[in-house]
C-alpha cells in the first residue's frame, strides 16, 4: 500500500476554532475530511513553563503533496503562536477510502 496519504494532527484552543479550521480546509481540498475531537487536556512546556490546557484535536486525512499548503494555510489562520501541526503517513488502508481521498482533493 503507497504511503503518499497523510493524517495531520493538529491541537485547536476550542471547539469554534477547530471546526472552522476543519471546514475551510476540506472547502480549500487540502484534506478530504477532518475529524474535530474534543475533550483533549494537554500538557507541554513553553516558554519555560510546563502548561495545562483543555483542547481540540483535529485529524487531517489528506495526501502527501498536500501537506504544505494544509500546514501553510494553519499557519496563516491558526490563533497559536506556534500551532502543532504533525503529519503521520498512513501506512495501510482500505482502497475505496483511500480513493475517496483522491476523488475529493483532485475534484476542482
């Protein structure tokens, strides 16, 4: 199975953000669909302190060739100073869903 589909996680400060971030990048066919998960407690460190915070988890389902302009784009509209944005090549998946992906992002 090609390795060229991506999943791209990024953290959201609420629920608002997340799912305005997740419609206008399925409207802009930089990811076929993206899952917003609520109910994510963070810990990290910045700027030298460890921190807490209550957030949103999106999930990009997109493609390799697609990746810069997705992480470009959260970068551009993105509240966090420095947002996560991570991508994790999909390994294994069901062909007809891996298509579907296809179909979606090379629709114009």
């Amino acid at each position: 199975m090609p390795t060229h589909y991506r999943i791209v996680l990024c953290t959201c400060p609420d629920p608002d953000t997340a799912t305005g971030l997740a419609r206008r990048l399925v409207e802009a066919r930089l990811a076929a669909c993206v899952n917003v998960v609520p109910g994510l407690t963070s810990v990290y460190a910045w700027q030298g302190r460890i921190e807490t915070d209550h957030e949103v988890l999106l999930l990009a389902k997109t493609r390799a060739d697609r990746f810069e302009a997705l992480a470009d784009y959260l970068r551009r509209h993105h509240p966090y100073e420095l947002p996560e944005i991570v991508a994790v090549p999909i390994e294994q998946g069901d062909s007809p869903y891996l298509q579907w992906i296809d179909s979606w992002l090379d629709a114009s």
